[in-house]
C-alpha cells in the first residue's frame, strides 16, 4: 500500500508532521502485529545474587520517610531501564534489618507479599497487625495504610508484587504517608482478617457484602500445603484432583467473590513430582514465577535454565514456557491475567490448543 515518492506526497507528510499526525499506512505492522510484539523480554534473576545484595543494602541504605522502602525492584532489560518486571507488573525484593520500622503509607496499586524465608516481621495492614513466616502469601490491597516491623535480632528478605506500571499508564497512581512507626506492635500469631474469615467454608454474617480485593490478610503456608498434598494423594488413590499428572495446583481467592484476590493480579501454587514437566504454553500477559523449593529446569521461548530456591523469572506476553522438575519443586506464580481476562482480551494456548 505504499505509494510512489513524490514532492506533492513528500508535501503531505510535512504536513502530517506539522499537525501531530501519523498515517496509519506506515506504522501497520507495529500497531497491529500477527502475534504479540512485547518489548519486555523473558528473564531469571538469581536469588543467590539478589539476596546479597539485599543485605549490603541494608548496611548502607536507611528505611524512612524518603525512601520509605528498602525495596529493589527487578527491571526487565526489555523495558529501558525502568523497575517493571513486566509492562503491568513490578516485582522487588524488600529487605527489612533487626529490630527496625518501616513506616505506614499508602498508595492506589494493588500490593502482596511473599515470603520465601524466615520469619519474625509483622505487617501492620489498616491497623491489623499481621505475621510474616515462610511460604505466606499476603496482601495489602490498594488504599490501605501498612507498615512493617522486625521483632528479631536477624534482616529478612521477602518479594513484593505490586501492579505499578499498569496503573501508571492509565494515570491512576495515588500516595498518601501514614504514622511514622506503625499503628499497632502486637505480635499475634493469626490477624483479625484471618480469625474472621479464615474458616473453611464459613462466611460470616456480619459481613456479607462482597470487597474488590480480598478481605484476609495471610494465606499460611500450612494450608497451601496441606491443599497441594492432598490433590497429589488423591491422584494416587485414582481421583481427578490434579491440573496435569502429577502438577498440583491451587490459586489463591476472595471469599468474598470466588474470584482472584485482587482486581489487577492473579496469585498460584504450583507443585510438581519429580521428573514432571508442564505442557508448553502461551498466554496474553505476564508470568512472573518464584521457586520456593526444589530444584528444576524452565524454558523460556526455547532457552533452558536451571532454576533452584528463590530464583524468579518472567514469560513475558505469548512467551512460550515449560517447568520441568528434577526434584520435587514449589513454585510461586502471580499474573495479570485478571486485567486481560476483565477486557476480554485474555488469550492462552496449551500445546496447540487455543481457549
């Protein structure tokens, strides 16, 4: 459809430039791929790297207002330079030293915790103190003032996820500081979000209107756990319970709705037996993964890497993926998948199969 040089069109073009204006006819094929055409990349970072780096931070960089976060964001090489591990998504390592505080803010983005190990810090969410242990997954849903504190003599190291770079795009970011400490240092073994609603099956009466974002605070590893062991022991005793022969997998939801835990993100477990790979696929957004234990191999468009505790790695949009296990392995997966599926642009294809 390209036309002939000419003067007079060279004389139209002068005139597009001059009034902000680009034909459609030159730039087809960037607006409108075949296929998606992300600029972000698929990608692994090293926990074994990062989490010395982490510790070197915490000897030379104080938490408080200014920086208010000793957080370290993991930016994709396909994105120019900026903290986003994926176009919507940002993913960080947070490191928080003996006995300090991080104060309360709060901000419009959606925000989840993961905890890979250790224990010891409470995050203190709308003045609900809440446990940190090893393999929780918790929330602070947008809008809702949280803090941090470390009850121990030793740092810890956790990852945040956080949908900054989509709500950016849209112009919908909003920050507000809280107290300079937190509002509340008890030290409870279960938050009141997780007394009130974490009951299997029961939902309690005083609040039966459903919330946009989830309403309990932690996940507790003990019944993530127990969930993926059990679907593995049903398989064995010959019952439907697995997503694939021997992949078990569980997603974390509001009770509120059935649906995902918040708006703009989507979280899962996965665990695999040894020698178990998952079928190749692809899918509109990003997947953004942690190995919490065990040790495998994962190819990304292709390219293997081995992978083992902590490690993390990014398929980018309609990046072909695979998990293979080599000894039994927990993985961690969250995803935007939430904001494609509400927009009706959600696309995931399983070795061939389109749905």
């Amino acid at each position: 459809m390209q036309p002939e040089d000419t003067p007079e069109l060279r004389e139209l073009y002068r005139g597009f430039e001059e009034q902000h204006l680009i034909p459609l006819w030159t730039q087809l094929d960037d607006l409108m791929p075949m296929t998606p055409a992300p600029k972000a990349v698929p990608w692994l970072w090293r926990w074994d790297r990062l989490q010395p780096l982490a510790e070197r931070a915490g000897d030379l960089i104080p938490v408080g207002r200014g920086g208010e976060r000793r957080a370290i964001g993991l930016a994709n090489p396909g994105l120019g330079g900026r903290a986003y591990i994926s176009p919507t998504l940002w993913a960080a390592i947070q490191q928080l030293g003996p006995r300090e505080t991080a104060p309360e803010h709060r901000h419009s983005q959606n925000a989840f915790r993961f905890v890979t190990s250790g224990s010891g810090v409470w995050t203190v969410v709308n003045g609900d103190p809440v446990r940190m242990s090893r393999g929780d997954f918790l929330l602070t849903p947008g809008w809702n003032f949280h803090g941090h504190h470390n009850e121990t003599d030793e740092s810890m190291t956790w990852i945040d996820g956080l949908d900054i770079p989509f709500a950016q795009q849209l112009d919908t970011g909003f920050f507000e500081f809280g107290t300079e400490r937190v509002t509340d240092y008890a030290t409870p073994d279960f938050s009141r979000g997780e007394r009130l609603w974490c009951h299997p099956g029961l939902r309690p009466l005083s609040a039966l209107q459903n919330t946009v974002s989830s309403p309990i605070g932690a996940y507790r590893w003990e019944h993530t756990d127990a969930a993926l062991t059990d679907q593995l022991l049903l398989e064995d005793e010959g019952y439907p319970a697995t997503s694939e022969p021997g992949h078990a997998a569980v997603r974390f939801v509001n009770p509120t709705t059935g649906g995902d835990v918040m708006p703009t993100i989507r979280a899962q477990f996965h665990r695999f037996r040894p020698g178990v790979r998952s079928a190749p696929r692809r899918e509109v957004g990003s997947n953004v993964f942690q190995i919490f234990e065990g040790e495998g191999v994962v190819q990304l468009d292709g390219v293997e890497h081995r992978v083992g505790h902590g490690d993390i790695f990014v398929a980018s949009s309609w990046c072909r993926y695979t998990i293979r296990a080599e000894t039994a392995l927990d993985v961690f997966h969250f995803s935007d998948t939430p904001i494609f599926e509400g927009l009706g642009l959600h696309r995931l294809q399983i070795e061939g199969e389109d749905r």
